[in-house]
C-alpha cells in the first residue's frame, strides 16, 4: 500500500495557478487524476461546539482535488 495521501487538495487564488498544478507537480506520473472541476470556494472550520468560522478572511479560493488513481477504481 502506498504512503501517498489518497486525496490531495490544492487551493489557489487564480483559477490559472490551480488548472496548471497538475502539469507542474507531475500529479500524473505521480499516479493521480483530477477529480470534479477547479471552482471558487469559500472555507469554513468548525471546532468543537462553536459555530463555523472563515478561513482565508472568507475569501474564495479556487480548489482542485487530485485522487489516486487506484482508489478512484
């Protein structure tokens, strides 16, 4: 079994620096796929009882999840 996270997601400022991760982190020759599509999206943390609270100042991000590809079958 792999040591290698089964999901990994990348978080962005520009959709352009999100979609190019695949290439520039090898994600492919690293055994993953892209999962969905690459959106803007907002972040929030809940910790115990409290209610949720922003991440990033709220701010979106654009998100792309990778997933192995053995996991994905």
């Amino acid at each position: 079994m792999s040591k290698d996270p089964e999901r990994i997601t990348i978080l962005a400022r520009e959709f352009t620096a999100a979609a190019l991760e695949f290439h520039r982190g090898r994600m492919a020759e690293k055994g993953y796929r892209m999962e969905g599509s690459i959106t803007p999206r907002t972040f929030k943390m809940i910790e115990g009882q409290n209610q949720p609270a922003d991440l990033f100042n709220g701010e979106p991000l654009f998100a792309v999840t990778f997933i192995k590809r053995e996991a994905a079958d």
